[in-house]
C-alpha cells in the first residue's frame, strides 16, 4: 500500500511518517509533504493508495487538498487529521468522503486497524503496475486537457512506450486515447459554453486544445450530437458572437 503523510509543520510531519510506518502493513511505501501545493506534485508521480493529511494548514487547507486531488483523479482515500475536538470538522470532512477521522497525536494501534481496513478494501489487480500508470496518464490529460497532447508527448513525459500507453487505454479505459481526449475536451467545453457566454464558441474551442473552429465543431457534433451554436442556443444561452 502507498501512503502519502502531508503536515506543514516538519517536526510533526516527521513524528507523522514514524508512526504510520510502524503501523502500516510490512510492504507499504510512505511518503510525505510539507503543504497541499507538495502534496499534488508528489501525487502525480506517486499516486498514493491513501493520504493522511492536517486539515490546518496555512494557504491551502487539507479540504482544498482533497477537492482537488479528487477533481483529477491522484487520490479517492483520506484520512484526515486535526487537532480540534470540533464536529463541525468532523462533518465537513465527513461531507469530502474521508475514510476516518483522527485527533492528533496519533495512535499506533487506532491508525494500524484503520489501514488495514483499507488495504483489505484496495482492489486487487494483478497488473497494478499498468492501473497505476493509466491513473498518473488520465490525471495528466485532465491537468492539461487544453494544451497540445498526443501519445508520443505522453510518452516522453511518462517514461513509457507510445504503444504501450495505447495497449492501456483499450485494456483500462476501454477507448482510443484520441477517443478518451476528445471527448474530456468537449465534455470541458460543455461547461463552458453554459458559463462563459462571452466567449465565441471558437474561443472556447481553443481553450480546451482545439484551435481550428471547423475541427472544433466537427469534434463538438460527434461527441455532443448538435454543434457548439446550438447546443449554446439549447441551454438558453445562445449569442450573436457564437455562429454554428
């Protein structure tokens, strides 16, 4: 199992990790991170089975960790940890799907069996090497949607085989890399055009990687079944500026 430990203050976050390593089950990785903006970058390569994250920190809190994390796909399991008795906490935390709640100084023996409730629930796939490489892939595609992506960048970026990562997406996601992206792209300009109605639907199209307005709209009608005009218009929110 692969723990990630996140606390702003060193000697606690110190204290954290040397209890969690002697809980945790004989095998498991941990890790750590000194604020929320560490804890996404080291998630991204790490792709922790569960965090263990303060909920006080200064800037980003561990809600704003976890909101994020969960929006792109790093991290679904938290253990949340603070050092005030308040419910208020507790319900909050309970409302962003935390597996526990725990007040500081931690327990041995009450983290040990929180964790080996967990592990007992991770799913067990033979290949979780290429499950965990399809995860840090699909995080990256839904971090930079709009950029200009393609099998080959991902594959210098992840250190893999083009090929490879084309093997994954049938075999995890059961779709076409272009297939997977593109849809994500006009799923993303979806939202936009319900929100942004300044914005042409050209504009929109080259804010989720696609810069051709006649490709956008071809893509937008495949994915969409109508064109990004009228699909504007069939939400009640259609413009002048935004043509078919």
């Amino acid at each position: 199992m692969k723990l990630l430990i996140v606390d702003d203050e060193p000697i606690i976050l110190r204290g954290l990790v040397k209890v969690v390593q002697d809980a945790a089950s004989i095998g498991s990785e941990v890790r750590s991170a000194g604020n929320a903006y560490e804890a996404i970058e080291v998630m991204k390569a790490y792709m922790p089975d569960v965090t263990v994250t303060d909920l006080h920190m200064p800037e980003r809190s561990g809600f704003d960790l976890m909101r994020e994390a969960k929006e792109v796909g790093l991290c679904e399991r938290f253990i949340v940890l603070t050092g005030h008795d308040d419910f208020e906490y507790v319900r909050r935390a309970l409302r962003c799907g935390v597996v526990d709640y725990l007040l500081k100084p931690l327990d041995k023996d009450e983290i040990s069996g929180i964790l080996k409730n967990i592990e007992s629930l991770l799913p067990t796939d033979p290949d979780t090497e290429g499950t965990r490489h399809t995860k840090r892939i699909l995080a990256y595609i839904r971090e930079h949607y709009m950029n200009d992506l393609s099998l080959d960048h991902l594959a210098d970026l992840m250190d893999l085989h083009p090929g490879y990562i084309s093997s994954l997406f049938k075999k995890e996601i059961g779709d076409t890399f272009v297939n997977y992206l593109n849809a994500y792209r006009i799923k993303e300009a979806q939202k936009l055009l319900k929100t942004h109605r300044h914005l042409s639907t050209q504009e929109i199209g080259c804010r989720v990687g696609i810069e051709s307005k006649h490709y956008f709209n071809k893509v937008f009608k495949k994915y969409a079944g109508v064109t990004p005009g009228s699909y504007r218009e069939e939400q009640g929110s259609g413009t002048a500026a935004d043509g078919p």
